[in-house]
C-alpha cells in the first residue's frame, strides 16, 4: 500500500480518536452543551479498533517481521509510557487531594 493511502486511513483513525477525546470531555465536564450530538460515539470506537486491527495486520503480513519481534517491538515502545503514567498519576492524586502529602496518602489506603 502505498504512503498516499495509508496517511488518509491513518487520518481516518486520528478523527475517530478525537471524536472518543470529545466524547469523554463531555463526559466529565457539565457545563458543555451538544451531548446528545456525541450520543453515539460508541461508533468513533469501534471504527478505531477496526482501523488499528487493519494496520496491526498490515505490520504483520510484511515477510521481514515475524508476530514475536512485532509484539517486542510494541512493548519496548510503550512500556516507558505505562510506567511514566502510572508514577504521574499517583503524584496527581496525592496533589489533588492530599495537598501535595505523600505520607496521608498512603496511611488513607
């Protein structure tokens, strides 16, 4: 496939991303009108798990990648994000409700 075509399905999947954000800044702001226009979202979701299914099996049908050296490669990628997030989020909830104190954090369980 070439790089023309495959940058509009990555466009495709880049607008239902979007759509998902929107729908869930709607969700957890109650001042913001327009929620029955995002009622049907679920759709933004399952067109971007099918998008990503595509271009998964895209990666996986070229001869010089095998499934094992994908799903290495895939983790190794995003494994310092997951850890990044995880410290971060701890740090925001400690700063959001506890006032920055770690130790009252962690005596609340």
């Amino acid at each position: 496939m070439n790089s023309e075509k495959r940058n509009g399905l990555i466009g495709m999947r880049v607008i239902a991303t979007l759509g998902i954000a929107l729908y869930h800044f709607e969700l957890s702001s109650p001042f913001v009108e327009g929620k029955q226009i995002m009622s049907t979202a679920y759709l933004f979701v399952e067109f971007f798990l099918v998008m990503s299914v595509f271009f998964m099996e895209m990666t996986l049908s070229r001869k010089e990648k095998t499934s094992h050296r994908v799903i290495v490669g895939r983790f190794i990628r995003i494994w310092p994000a997951y850890i990044m997030g995880l410290i971060l989020l701890q740090v925001m909830y400690a700063i959001k409700w506890f006032s920055g104190n770690y130790i009252a954090w962690l005596k609340d369980g």
